[in-house]
C-alpha cells in the first residue's frame, strides 16, 4: 500500500512538473514582431449615382482624391493579423467575405484575423449594391462590378502588405481633439413638435438645426479621444498609422465629387508630418471609423458657420492630425507584443413593421400624392418598412470580432455604432487600452441602445435601424467575452 501511494505521489508530481515546464515554455515563447503595409485603390468608376444622402444619388463626374484600401499585416511569429480600413460609406459582409475568401486560399492567413472596415465617407458610389438593392438583405447573391473590383482590390493589398513584412515595432496612444465631435441628436423643449415617419412624436431629433430656439441638451455623450497605433521599422522608419476617431464624416463638397472626406485628409496631412515622400515612401496612413452613430461635427448651438467647399474637412484633418503627431513623438515601443484576434457571428433579430404602419405603407407607395403624410421623408420609409418585411429574414447573423496588439484591444462592429456603446467598451475592456471601429465586416445600419431607441429619431427607425432594439447590450457582451478570452 505505501508502495502503490509513493508511485502515485511520485507520478502526480511529474504531472505537475511537466505542466510547469510547458507553462514555462509558453511563458518564454518569444515573440518577434513584423509588419507591413499596403495601399490598394479602389476609387470607382465615374458615372455612377454618389449615396449617402435621400434621394435620388446624383452622377459621379469628379475625382477629387483617390479613395483607397488602406491595409496593415502583423505578425508576431505565432499569429497574423491584418487591418483593412475602406474609404467608402459602407461595405456589405458578402463583399468582405469574398475577400477573405480570396486572401485565405492564397496565403493561409485565418479569415478571424482579417479585420475590413469602411469609413462612411459621403462622397462616394456604394460598395453595397445600387439602387434599391442598397436597402435589402443580399447575403448570397452574385456581387455587382464595383463589388467584386473592391473585394480583389482588398486582397490584393492585403497580399502586398504581407509581401512587404519586415522586423518592426509597435506603440500606441491616444489624445482628445474634442472641438470636432457633438452629438447630434438632441432632445427638444417640451411641446416641440418632432414627428417621425409612423404618425408618432419623436423626444429626440437629428440635426435640428444650428441656433434652434426649440434645443433642450444633446440625447447623448461624445468620445473625443483619437486612439492611434503607430507601426516603424527597427531603424525607426514609419511604416503605417492606424488612428481611430468616433467622428461621422465631414461632408461640404460639391454633390457631384468623389472624395474619401477627412479620412483621407488625415491620412495625408499625417504622411506630409512624418516626412513620408522623403524617409518612408511606402508609408501608409489610416484613419478608422469609431464609434460615430450619433456624432458629427456641427455645433447646434451656434453660430452658424460659412465655409467654402472642402474647408472644414481639411480643418478637421489637420487639427486632428497634428493633435495625433503630437502625442505621436512621445510613445514607447515594442518588439515582442503578442498578437490575437477571435471572431463569432451573433444571431439578431431583424425589425418587422406593425401590421398598422405595413398596411400604412402600402397606402403611400400606391398614392403618395392623394394621402396627407405624417413626415416629408414618410415615401423613403414606406418603401423601406416594405422591404424589411419582404426583403429581410427574420435573423441575420452579424460578425463580431476582436483583436489583440498587446496590452491594446481593438473591437470591431458591424454598425453604426453610438458614442455611449463605445465608452462602455471602453470602460469595461480589461485591456489598457481599447478601441472600437465601426462598420466593420459588414454594414447593417445604425445600433443605437434601448434607451435611444426610447427618444425615437431618426436613427431608431425601422429601415434606418434594423435590428432589435435590445442589440447593443448582446454585442457588448460578446465583445467582453472575447475580449476576455485574449486578455493579457
């Protein structure tokens, strides 16, 4: 009997032994970073109808800048991550996919570890269909000519980044550029009257116009820091900076140009900082979309301003970028930072119209002109109520995904994603730091919390909003779990 207890003693320790040589191991494994960076352009073709507004999209007849797929690869020997940001309003899942597809069979790469996002410019033909087409669910159906050109576009600048790896290092920051960010929903004075598209009152209004006697105090918060991660060569050459600001486009161009808005501006306002055309020519600069559902840069609150075409984008761009460059100068590297990402799809479900506001609906589209409406844009949701009900399933399952860089978490979601969504991951990551970037892997309209959805406006309507009023608080707890599952 003592001799059957020495041996089982004798073989649990060497258990435990060997269970701390091989956690020794891995707490030795070493970790080496290399890094590349790539642009692929992807500006469309002119001719075609400029989105971003209501109405119908007007012709595409000037270039202004080129729009482009801004890619980052990292790879800390172990894992490979690559970034993709799009200078396009919105991109559907089917079209990343497709270029997931395309990277992954050419070079092995796990499709979780692809982040793709667009940055909501306004100034430029869709990547998500044409059309009415833009408004329905079109999972599984054969991408259109611009569609595919895009997809391939971003794998094969993914591919160049990868093919441009070299031993880098790495270090992130952040600053606050609060002068440009507002919310612009605001709650308005009681007995306001602030009807929406249904036949009811609104609390909250978008964009109720600058010096509105009527303005109580804005619906929401704003999140003015502009997070950055700054990625150099050994000798210290720039290689890529990816910057992330929960700011809404800028807009103040002529309806008819294409133009990647402040995202790009920064980014070369930034390049021209860092002495790109004369240290770094393959430098990439990149400015992603944070959490900007609710948030642009108007203040409702006066006065008024006057500016000419492109002068408050540029404005935007260059405060922003010298803030970033600032903070830029000052950060520490690494070479040996750990690299992870996790990816799941989250099942919604879709919004439905009442059978009152579908059978409503009906009734404009069939007579627009013989029925008194509730709101002027009633015949743009009238159509779109139908296609909720006909053209979308009753679930979709939307990608959540997140990346480690680090002690830096980086969520990527989906949407049009509110401040106050953003500050909670923020709040509650157990990184050190952390980011979100929005309308990524895919784009199904505007994620607002249940407490918006209560003050109604016109991000909460059906067909602007799209999934159930409960989906902010299921995202952000499946981005802290996996935040989780990579933590330090």
């Amino acid at each position: 009997m003592k001799k059957e207890t020495f041996l089982i003693g004798t073989c649990i320790a060497a258990v435990f032994f060997c269970l701390g040589l091989i956690g020794s191991a891995r707490a030795q494994e070493k970790y080496e970073l290399k890094a590349g960076a790539a642009l692929s352009n992807i500006t469309p073709f002119l001719g075609g109808g400029i989105v971003g507004n209501f109405g119908v999209p007007p012709e595409a007849k000037y270039i202004h800048d080129e729009l482009y797929a801004k890619c980052l690869v990292l790879d800390d020997g172990h894992e490979q991550i690559a970034i993709v940001i799009c200078d396009n309003l919105s991109i559907n899942r089917e079209v990343y996919d497709y270029a997931k597809n395309l990277i992954q069979e050419k070079t092995g790469m796990k499709k979780e570890n692809m982040l793709m996002a667009s940055t909501h410019t306004h100034s430029s033909v869709s990547a998500s269909s044409v059309g009415d087409e833009r408004m329905n669910y079109n999972y599984g159906k054969p991408l259109d000519e611009y569609q595919l050109f895009v997809a391939r576009r971003i794998a094969d600048g993914v591919r160049r980044a990868i093919y441009n790896k070299e031993p880098a290092r790495i270090g992130w920051g952040g600053v606050d550029v609060p002068q440009h960010v507002f919310n612009r929903r605001w709650l308005m004075k009681p007995g306001t009257d602030v009807p929406n598209p249904f036949g009811g009152q609104d609390k909250a209004r978008m964009n109720p116009g600058v010096g509105n006697p009527a303005l109580d105090k804005p619906a929401g918060p704003t999140d003015p820091q502009v997070s950055f991660v700054s990625v150099q060569a050994t000798d210290g050459r720039p290689i890529a900076l990816l910057a992330n600001y929960s700011l809404h486009y800028v807009g103040g161009v002529p309806n008819d140009h294409i133009t990647s808005d402040y995202f790009g501006a920064f980014a070369e306002n930034f390049r021209q900082l860092v002495g790109a055309d004369k240290s770094a020519p393959g430098f990439v600069a990149m400015m992603s979309n944070g959490t900007s559902g609710n948030i642009n840069n108007i203040n409702f609150r006066g006065p008024a301003e006057k500016m000419g075409a492109y002068q408050k984008m540029q404005l935007v761009a260059k405060d922003v970028a010298n803030a970033v460059f600032d903070q830029y100068r000052t950060i520490t590297y690494k070479t040996d930072v750990k690299l992870g990402a996790v990816a799941s799809e989250l099942n919604l479900k879709v919004r439905k119209p009442t059978p009152e506001i579908l059978a409503r609906a009906r009734q404009v589209v069939a007579n627009p002109e013989g029925l008194k409406l509730y709101h002027s844009l009633e015949p743009t949701y009238a159509r779109r109520a139908i296609q909720m009900q006909e053209r979308w399933p009753e679930k979709i399952d939307a990608v959540m995904q997140t990346l480690r860089i680090g002690d830096l978490g980086i969520a990527a979601i989906p949407f049009e994603t509110f401040a106050e969504i953003g500050l909670e991951l923020k709040a509650k990551s157990p990184f050190k730091s952390t980011f979100t970037i929005e309308l990524a892997n895919g784009a199904y309209g505007y994620l607002p919390t249940p407490e918006q959805h209560e003050l109604g406006g016109y991000e909460t309507w059906l067909g602007t909003n799209r999934v159930e009023t409960e989906a902010s608080r299921k995202i952000v707890r499946r981005i802290l779990e996996h935040f989780n599952t990579l933590k330090p």
